[in-house]
C-alpha cells in the first residue's frame, strides 16, 4: 500500500506541476496513471487529503535533501551555500500564482507548508552554532538568534503574494538575503565611516 501511495503522491505531484493545482483533478491522475479513481480514494479519501499528501511528499523530500547537505557537509559555510541552492532549485520549480491559490484555496494545507518554514530554524541553528564555534560569526552576534532572524528574514520575504506584486526573481532575491546577511547592505567605504 505504501508503494501504492509513493506512486500516487509522485505523479499526483508531477501533474499538479504539469497543469497546476486549479486543474488538478484526480480523474486525471487516474487516467495518467492507468488505475482508477476507486484505487486512489482507497488510499487517499478526498481530494483535498490527496493534495495535502502530495505537498507533504514534496516537503519531505526537500528535507530529505537538507539532512544530506547537514550530514554530509562538515564546514558551516558550505552547508549555508548548498541549502541555499536546494532553496533556489525547490523555489524554481514552484509556481507562485498556484501558491497563492493553495494558500487562499486551502488554508490547511498552506498551514503545513508555513510548519515546515518555520522547522528550517533548526537547520541554520546548527549551521550558525557551528559557525560561531569555527570563528566564522561575529562575536557579539549569537547563533540561535541569528537562525531564527535569518529564517524569519526568509519566510517573509518569500511571500508568493509579495514577489508577484514587486515582480522580484526568486533566485535574485535568495541571493540579495544571503550576500545582506553575509556583508549588510553597505560597503566597506560606508564600514569605516560608521567605524
């Protein structure tokens, strides 16, 4: 049955890409996977519950690939870079305008995904307490509120209804937080001038 539903959630996911959320149907999904509506309602008793399975999928397999970079990197610059590109690579492949939807559509739902922005604390926590133990944050700054900023910094910005509105690239902006973070917004000459 767990194959079943790995099965289901990964194309229900690919189409739900494909076509958008508005479109989705599990009609379709059936029809694109050559089974019938009656074997996904077996494994999934609404739409909405199958949509709440597919973004949770979604989700879970981004963390997936966070606890890589986390296990697998031992400086804490490279771990802040690469989760910075898993960033970039999930958002790419994000529609806003069908995240607005599913955030005015299904509130629910959007709650997991606002869960799950919020858990990336964690992440940056450990990344800036390494950081701090390796000499790389500044002294007077500490890593668990550093973290929680950062990530506060993050969600914020990345409202789906506020880089449509100012038409802001999502790439472009994780870059412009990341290199403010990293050098502020001023240049050394403004540096020794405050200095």
């Amino acid at each position: 049955m767990r194959k079943l539903k790995n099965i289901i959630l990964k194309e229900g996911g690919s189409l739900i890409a494909d076509d958008g959320i508005k479109s989705f149907t599990v009609e379709n999904l059936a029809t694109r996977l050559f089974m019938s509506k009656k074997t996904i309602y077996q494994c999934f008793s609404t739409k909405e519950a199958l949509i709440k399975g597919i973004i949770v999928f979604k989700l879970k397999k981004q963390s997936e690939g966070f606890e890589k970079v986390m296990e697998s990197e031992a400086d804490p610059i490279n771990k802040f870079y690469k989760i910075r590109d898993l960033h970039i690579k999930f958002s790419n492949k994000i529609n806003l305008k069908r995240l607005v939807y599913i955030k005015t559509r299904y509130p629910k739902i959007w709650d997991i995904i606002e869960k799950y922005r919020s858990e990336r604390i964690e992440n940056f926590t450990k990344i800036f307490l390494l950081a701090k133990k390796k000499g790389y944050l500044r002294e007077t700054l500490d890593p668990i509120v550093s973290a929680k900023l950062f990530v506060n910094i993050l969600n914020t910005s990345f409202r789906p209804e506020f880089i449509l509105k100012n038409n802001i690239n999502i790439k472009e902006a994780i870059y412009h937080i990341q290199e403010i973070v990293i050098s502020g917004f001023f240049n050394k000459k403004l540096h020794k001038k405050i200095i």
